[in-house]
C-alpha cells in the first residue's frame, strides 16, 4: 500500500506541489542523464586496457598446437579459449564451442538454425510445425523478445519470482501445449530483477515434461561471475540436473566476456550436450570457416586462466559495487512506502517496481526532467507491462554524480506519479 493513500486531498496536492517545485528546480539546471542501457563504464573499461596490447608479434598468435591464429582454421573455438570457458563455467571442452563477438548473435543463430533445420530430435524444422511458441519469464531481457518477434514465434509471458520463473505455470504448459518450442532464462542475476535461480527451480526445469520432443530452455548465463559482494548467489547445475533426468538435450546455454572485458568485442560461447553439438557443428561449418581467433587468444593470453577472470572481476565489482549501493540507499530513504525495489547481488540491474499503472508516467516525467529511461515496459514481451509497474534501473554506466542527480530527479518522478495516481482515484 503506498504511504499516499491514506493522506486527504489536500494534503496530497500540497505534497504534490512540493515536489513539483523540487523538480523544478533540479530541471532548471538543464541536465542530460541517462539511466538505460547496462553498459559498463569508462573506469571499467580501462580495466581490461592491456588486453589491446597482450598481441604484439605473429609469435604471439600460434595456439599450443600449432594452429596459427592469423589464419583460416578451427570452427569450434582454439583450445586454449575452450580450456579458459570449460574451466570456468564447469562444462566439459567438447561440449562448448567458442565464437564470435555477442552471445545474443549466436542466441539469434540458434533459434534461426532452429526455424531452418530443427534441433536435434525434431521432427521438422520448427518453421513447417505451425505457430511456434516460447515462453517469456517477465520482467526479462529485452533483447531475448527482440529475437522472438523478429522470428514471428509468439511470446507467452509467465511470471517471475525471487526463485525464477513461476514453474507451476512453467510446467502446465510446457505439458499440455506442443508448440511451445522453448523459454529464455537468464538464470543468475536476472536481467533485469537480479534474481538467481533457486536450486529447486533449476531441478525442475530439468525434470520438465513437455509436450514438444524438441523444446529447448535458453540458458543466458550472461552474468556468471558478476557478483558484486563475496557472499554471492550459487546457481545449480543445470547440466548436472538434466543427467539425473536424462534431459541434457534440453539445454542450450550461452555465455560471453561481454561484460568481463569489452562489450560487444568479446568472446562468446554456446555449450550444449554432445548430441546437439554434433547437430549444430556442420551447419555451423557452412555458414563460417571459424570466428576472430585472435580475439580469442587476446583473452586467453590476458586472463591466463579462470582465476584470472574472477580476480578481474572482482575490480570491477569495487567500481560498481558503490553505484547498487547509491541506488538502493536513494530507494531507501525516499521511496519507501511507495515502491519496491530488487536488491541484486550482482549482474547489472535493479527493478523498481512503481504503483501499479505509474511506470509510463513516471518515465515521461523523467524524461521531461532530463533524465533517460530505458522505455516502460521493455522487459515485457511487444512492450506491454500488463500492470504498467516495471522500470528497470542501470547504474554502471554514468558517472557517479551524474547517477546520484538522476537518482533524486527519479525518486521525485516516482513521488510525483504515485500522488497523481491518488489524486485522480
Ligand atoms: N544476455 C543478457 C541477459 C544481457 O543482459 C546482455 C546484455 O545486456 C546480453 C545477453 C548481450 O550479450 P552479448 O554482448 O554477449 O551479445
């Protein structure tokens, strides 16, 4: 309940033209602040600055077994790259294959390989089965419903909760509905909750019966080693699981140095079982003769091993770490009583949560106050946040004072939006 509903009319109107004449103020400075995409930020980046230089000579090219970088040669990832992924996401070398810049590319890639050949055990490929369906735990990742309306594969939205996905609706209909081909999971530090999947969520997910012989879970672990305190959240292993169950073709699982290093001029993976590998290995032969090896030996010559990753991102944990913190202490002091908010443990999100049908509203304010949003209800599949609740917050990428002034232009937006709503009950 907010702390508004319980004040008089006039008591909101004079709340209300208090913060007004606040954001009148902070609006007459003509500041441009922008709170939308995760990226990380300058300081970050110079933190992998010698990554550019770990390359100086064709010496320095040539993989432990001869295969020269520089040149033609290995589809599936130099061996060196497989050790570094195998090593740190604990996924057999023969299982990953290593590729180019962007997850979300090879995200994209697989559910195309999909619509065109089918996945391993389909029938046909999923573009001659009729409508094809997938399903959304929301709030998510925009991008993943991007890849899905392109594709025309409709989009089920299904709850999210602090363990994952609701698996009660989860498994009714993945049982009763054979077009629903597969699910996006970002399954650690949600984008753009924060949430980690609960152990038992993850077994579920494993045990899954589903009506479709080809449905595949999408496995974003984007945010792996993004933990921000060093008591983080473990996530189980969905490999591990699905051997219990013998259901280890269901996953395809996705990872990238995107935010370890440089974003968007990483390395990105896609592990999966031996039987999809094998499926996927040849059409992947014809659309590629292998991905930037020397991008690929860059990172392995830089973090040398998988340690070398963690205490990298253990740097810039203390970079960030203040920017959560700063976000979650204005939420704190000005926002309770009005609305929620996720306090994540890593990735690079918070979700807060506005009274019901403000989020548009306050995004518009923001904006006119100027301050940049990423668009309310993006994390909802075509945009739509049934409740209009959801904004999600990105701290990594202003500067720090730039993110305390947007905070308090938000906090006043929010304010502003939450009296509005009272005022026109
Ligand atoms: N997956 C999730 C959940 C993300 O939040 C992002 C970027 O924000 C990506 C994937 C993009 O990863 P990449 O740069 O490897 O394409």
């Amino acid at each position: 309940m907010s702390r508004y509903e319980n004040m008089s009319a006039s008591e909101l109107k004079s709340e209300l033209s208090a913060v007004n004449a606040k954001l009148a103020g902070l609006s007459a400075k003509g500041l441009k602040l922008d709170l939308t995409r995760g990226k990380p930020g300058a300081e970050q980046l110079a933190l992998s600055e010698d990554m550019l230089t770990v390359l100086s000579s064709l010496d320095d090219c040539v993989c432990e077994n001869g295969t020269d970088c520089a040149n033609y040669g290995i589809l599936d990832g130099i061996p060196e790259a497989k050790k570094l992924f195998s090593d740190l996401l604990g996924i057999p070398e023969n299982r990953i294959i290593v590729e180019g810049n962007s997850s979300l590319n090879i995200m994209f890639d697989t559910i195309a390989r999909a619509m065109l050949f089918g996945v391993y055990g389909s029938e046909s490929p999923w573009c001659r089965q009729g409508e094809i369906k997938f399903l959304c735990p929301s709030p998510g990742y925009d991008r993943h419903f991007a890849i899905c309306e392109a594709m025309g594969i409709k989009m089920i939205p299904v709850d999210m909760t602090p363990e994952g996905p609701d698996m009660d609706t989860v498994e009714r209909l993945v049982s009763s509905d054979s077009s629903i081909k597969g699910i996006w999971c970002v399954p650690k530090y949600s984008n753009p909750e924060g949430y980690t999947y609960s152990a038992e969520t993850v077994e579920r997910f494993a045990a899954l019966k589903t009506a479709a012989p080809d449905f595949r879970i999408f496995w974003d672990n984007a945010y792996v080693v993004h933990d921000l305190y060093e008591e983080k959240d473990t996530l189980a292993d969905i490999f591990e699981a699905c051997k219990k169950y013998g259901t280890e073709d269901r996953v395809f699982y996705f990872a990238s140095t995107s935010k370890i290093a440089f974003p968007g001029n990483g390395v990105a993976i896609i592990a999966a079982s031996e039987n999809n590998i094998a499926q996927i290995k040849p059409i992947l032969a014809s659309q590629t003769i292998g991905h930037d090896k020397l991008n690929q030996m860059r990172h392995v010559k830089y973090f040398k091993n998988a340690q070398g990753v963690l205490n990298h991102m253990k740097r810039h944990a203390d970079i960030i770490r203040p920017r959560f913190e700063a976000v979650i202490d204005a939420f704190r002091s000005e926002l309770s009583g009005i609305a929620t908010w996720t306090e994540p443990k890593g990735g690079y999100f918070i979700d807060l949560a506005v009274p019901c049908g403000c989020a548009k509203r306050v995004f518009n304010l923001a904006a006119e106050n100027g301050v940049t949003l990423t668009n309310a209800g993006a994390s909802f599949p075509y945009g739509i946040d049934p409740c209009d609740k959801h904004l999600r917050i990105a701290p990594t990428f202003p500067s720090f004072d730039n993110l305390i002034a947007a905070l308090e232009i938000l906090c006043l937006c929010v304010k502003a939006a939450a009296i509005e709503k009272e005022l026109n009950k």
